[in-house]
C-alpha cells in the first residue's frame, strides 16, 4: 500500500457510519430539545484565537496544537476546540451581548499533536454547546442534566457525572497561595510536568494523571474550602438544582479542567466502561472568556463531548449500526428487463424508497448473492416471462416470503410498516 492515513487519523468507513449518525442524531435531537442552534465555524483560526483563550500554560497550547503559516505568512491553528472558535464568532456577528441570551451547539473534528493512544486521535470530534449571558446557576445545572439526558438517548449507563468548583479571579488567587504553600514541600518527589505546573499555575497540578503524584494531590487543600461567599452560594444553589432535578452526581474537589478560562462550576462525566482515557464529557463555567476576548463581560457556559469514546462504548455494549440502507433490490435477466428495473428502480428512489441495482451485467444468482450482501430488505425479480406478464415477484429477503406484484404497482404498494405491498 502506497499511502496511509497520517498518525492518529482515522477514517469513518461507510460500516461505521450508521453508528456515527446516529450519535450525532441524538446530540443534535436533545440540543434542539433545550432550543440550542448549530453554530458552524471554520475548522481553522488565527493562533492568536487559541493562545489568548486557552491559555498558555496549558497542554493544548504549550504542545498540541496545529499551528502552521499560510502562504502570506499569517499564523493559522487548526482548532483544538471550539469555544474559542465559537466566541470570538459570536462576538464578530454580535450575537454575544449582555442582554441576550445565546445558545449554541456545534458538532464537528478536532485537531490536537498529542500521543495517538486508546480514546486519543490527533484528529478526533466533539460534540458540545456554549449557553452566554446568564450566570444563574440554574443554568449550569440545565446544561449539566441536558449531558445527562443525551447519555440516557444514546444507551449508555454506569456513568459518573462529577463536579466541582473551580471560583473565579477574585477568590483563586488565594487558593492558589494555599496550593504553593502546600506543593512546595511535596513538588519534588513529583514529575517533570508537575514541576513545571507549579511555576506557571500550580492548580493545573490537581489534573496530573501520573501514579506516584496522586498521594501529594489527594492531601492537597481544596478550592471548595477557599469560595468566596459568592462562589460558594452560587455552587450550593447549582447543587440544589441538580438534587431537584435528581440527577446523581460526585462533588470531586480534586476537578480542574485543562483549560485556564474555566470559573466556578467544573464538570466531567467519566465512563466505567473506558479504560485510562475515560472521561467522555468536560465542561464549565467561564464567566471571564468574553471579556479577555474583546467583548463586554458576559457569563458563560458549555461542554463538549469526545464522540470517539461515545463510540467505543457502544461498541463495546454491541450496539449495532442499523443493518442496511437498501430497501429494494432490482434485480433483472437480459437487457429489456434491465431497462424496465432501471426505470421501476428510478421511481422507487422518486418515491423516497432506498434502492440498488446490478452495475456490473452480473448473473441473477449473483445479483441475489449481491442483495443479500447489501442487506437488501426486498427483491424484486425481472426476467422474461414477467417482462410479458408486467408483473414479477417480490420477495422478502428476512422471512423469505415472496408474492407477484404488477409492475404498475410496485412503488404504491411499496409503503407502509413492511413494504410488501400487504394490506396492513
Ligand atoms: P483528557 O484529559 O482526556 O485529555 P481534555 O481535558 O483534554 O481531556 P477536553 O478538552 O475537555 O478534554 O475535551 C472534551 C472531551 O473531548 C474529552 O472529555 C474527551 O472525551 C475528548 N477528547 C479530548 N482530547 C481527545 C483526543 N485527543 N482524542 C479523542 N478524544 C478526545
Ligand atoms: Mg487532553
């Protein structure tokens, strides 16, 4: 083989597909159900979009980011996420302003330099919504049950909905004195990265994943315990709202998400059924992004959901993609019964029924060998003796049931719950 996909790519076969759409029909479905719009945006931005959002001690920025110069030299970034993308849009259309409420969802590839593993691509996809112009906590606990809903649509259970508080700029630095203090002891019996984090934004420590760290960050003080008043009231209220609403989930003080724009609620929705990489949703609050972007203060909110690991899940509970596409299968013996199929074969499509055909002037036992490949529910058989009847057999490939239709017929009666024509 010649080529091969770049490293961490992969492609969507067309077997795969089924499962695809359906997952992103679910997302889509549930979005629209809480009145979030798609919002579409180039797949690239300038750098500027990313590092200044983002962040630039995070990993995204410091190592995995796509970053390339355009052929005028203008330094572009093929998007690790789609916040950024998504604000600064909205405040170029003027759709993000105090005074008005904008719900939106995107569903679409990511692009990230990391190290291809399981439930990690360097080009992967996410669905996820931003809510702007509220900081109701009511909110956060809507967006939060609306992740939950979408996990109930999809199938998948033994999900774990974690949150956390991360405050905001006037009470952290405080806590992040209180982190200093305490990891300055401990930070040298921890690795490479920690160091590092300790010096530009020791939070991000609290995110490491290496084993030996886990017993400095597991005794590590907790932001919970250093919320301002403020900070403090608006978490127990989104709490109250997520009792109200029933929804179980584990406050887990050791939560920061990755990204440095993130205030108050942080929260992660992780999957038993993934190894390492189990976190199949992150999201937060980010009350200061708009502002730090060029627009006026506006709260904000949103997740965003790693679709792969959506996928592997379903995989492994064995969902399967709907079998087949085709819901009729012509097939034809000799040229004038292949002009009358192709015709029949045009209406059926005209007619919104999924139909194939022989391409390849193949033999009817190969073309019956071809339908079943296809999944074909029906086939309808066109040879000689019915070209002169103008009327041939209809069978189901399932139940292997078969009855003669007319020609004339065929599409008419090739509706309703069985498409076999039978008076149901
Ligand atoms: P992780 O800790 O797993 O790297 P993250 O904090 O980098 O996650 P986010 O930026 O919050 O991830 O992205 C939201 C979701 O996107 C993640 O929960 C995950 O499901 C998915 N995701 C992130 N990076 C990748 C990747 N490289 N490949 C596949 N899915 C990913
Ligand atoms: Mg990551």
């Amino acid at each position: 083989m010649k080529y091969a996909a770049p490293r961490g790519t992969k492609d969507i076969l067309p077997d795969d597909s089924p499962l695809w759409q359906f997952i992103e029909g679910a997302c889509r479905e549930t979005f629209e159900l809480f009145n979030y719009r798609e919002i579409r945006t180039p797949i690239f931005e300038a750098t500027d979009v990313f590092t200044r959002s983002i962040g630039d001690s995070t990993d995204i920025v410091k190592k995995e980011m796509y970053t390339f110069p355009d052929r005028k030299g203008r330094s572009l970034t093929l998007r690790p996420e789609a916040t950024a993308s998504v604000v600064r849009a909205g405040l170029e259309n003027n759709l993000i302003s105090p005074d008005n409420l904008l719900k939106v969802y995107y569903l679409g590839p990511m692009f990230r330099y990391e190290r291809p593993q399981a439930g990690r691509q360097r080009q992967f996809h996410q669905a996820g919504v931003e809510a702007f112009g509220s900081n109701d906590p009511l909110l956060d606990a809507e967006v939060i049950q609306m992740a939950v809903n979408l996990f109930q649509a999809l199938g998948l259970k033994e999900l774990e909905v974690d949150i956390n508080s991360v405050g905001c700029k006037k009470c952290r630095p405080a806590y992040l004195e209180a982190l200093k203090k305490y990891f300055q002891e401990n930070v040298k019996h921890m690795c490479k990265d920690c160091l590092a984090r300790f010096e530009i934004n020791p939070l991000r420590i609290l995110d490491c994943k290496e084993e030996p760290c886990q017993k400095y960050i597991a005794k590590a003080p907790a932001m919970v315990d250093h919320l301002d008043a403020e900070c403090k009231e608006h978490f127990k209220r989104m709490v109250g709202w997520l009792d109200g609403l029933e929804i179980k989930y584990k406050i887990n003080d050791r939560l920061v998400r990755g990204l440095d724009y993130y205030t108050r609620t942080a929260f992660e929705v992780v999957s038993k059924q993934l190894g390492a990489q189990n976190a199949v949703c992150g999201g937060g609050r980010y009350d200061d992004l708009v502002e730090e972007m060029g627009g006026k203060s506006v709260p904000a909110i949103g997740f965003a959901i790693g679709l792969e690991r959506i996928m592997e899940i379903l995989r492994k509970l064995n969902v399967e993609s709907r079998a087949s596409n085709v819901g009729l299968y012509i097939a034809t013996i000799g040229d004038e019964a292949r002009k009358v199929g192709f015709d029949l074969l045009s209406k059926a499509r005209d007619a919104g029924i999924s139909a194939d055909f022989d391409y390849q002037g193949r033999s009817l036992k190969a073309q019956m060998k071809a339908a079943d490949r296809l999944k074909a529910e029906y086939v309808y058989i066109i040879g000689e003796e019915e070209l002169k009847k103008r009327s041939a057999i209809l069978k189901n490939m399932e139940t292997a049931d078969q009855h003669e239709i007319a020609f004339d017929e065929l599409i008419d009666n090739f509706s309703g719950e069985c498409g076999c024509g039978c008076e149901h």
